[in-house]
C-alpha cells in the first residue's frame, strides 16, 4: 500500500511499516503546501493512505470523492511519544480503511 505522512507527523513514526511503500510530504518535496494542493499532490502520486494529524483535513474538501483514504491521529500533541501508542491501532485500521473513509484515531485520554 502506498501510505503517506504529512509533514507534521514525526518521521521516525514510519519506521514500523514493512511491506508498504511509504513516503513523507518533505521527501517528496511538498513541505509546506496548502491542504487542498497537497491532496491534488497526494492523487495525482496514486498514494493509497494519507497519514496526518490535521483535524481540519476533512473539511477542505469532499474525501470521499477523492480516491484516498485517511487515517487522522489525535493525541495532545504530535510528538513521537504521543502518536506511538496510536501505531497498533492504524497497523489494524490498513487491515479494513477503504478509500474515501476518513478514520480518526485518538489517544486514550483525549473525549
């Protein structure tokens, strides 16, 4: 599966993903582009799953119609000792996610 992390997740969080291909926004050059650009980016690449923190993502444009799914980590911040623990849950969320669903998952203590 091509997955995606933006830029704002922490890199050394895509180390645990063998047998995918997977690529950040700074690597393939996209730091820093608006999120309705960065989609278009992501589509265009044929990326299957986009990996972020931004909670807004879903509200800037239609996902199901976009031919990607996404999978939206929330924690009380984006460091890597926060979004660690959410890694089990988005290696099971691969299993099921279908392109189009926006999945969120949260830390335990975030309501």
């Amino acid at each position: 599966m091509g997955i995606l992390f933006d830029e704002c997740v922490p890199r050394r969080l895509c180390l645990g993903f063998t047998g995918h291909d997977i690529h950040t926004v700074p690597e393939m050059g996209w730091s820093g582009r608006r999120n309705g650009e960065l989609l278009e980016l992501v589509i265009v690449a044929k990326f299957e799953l986009f990996i972020t923190v931004d909670q807004n993502l879903r509200y800037q444009r239609n996902l199901a119609t976009a031919g990607i799914a996404v999978v939206v980590l929330i924690a009380t911040s984006n460091r890597l000792a926060e979004l660690l623990p959410l890694m089990p849950s988005v290696h099971e969320a691969l299993i099921v996610i279908k392109v189009g669903e926006v999945l969120e998952i949260k830390a335990k203590d975030i309501t």
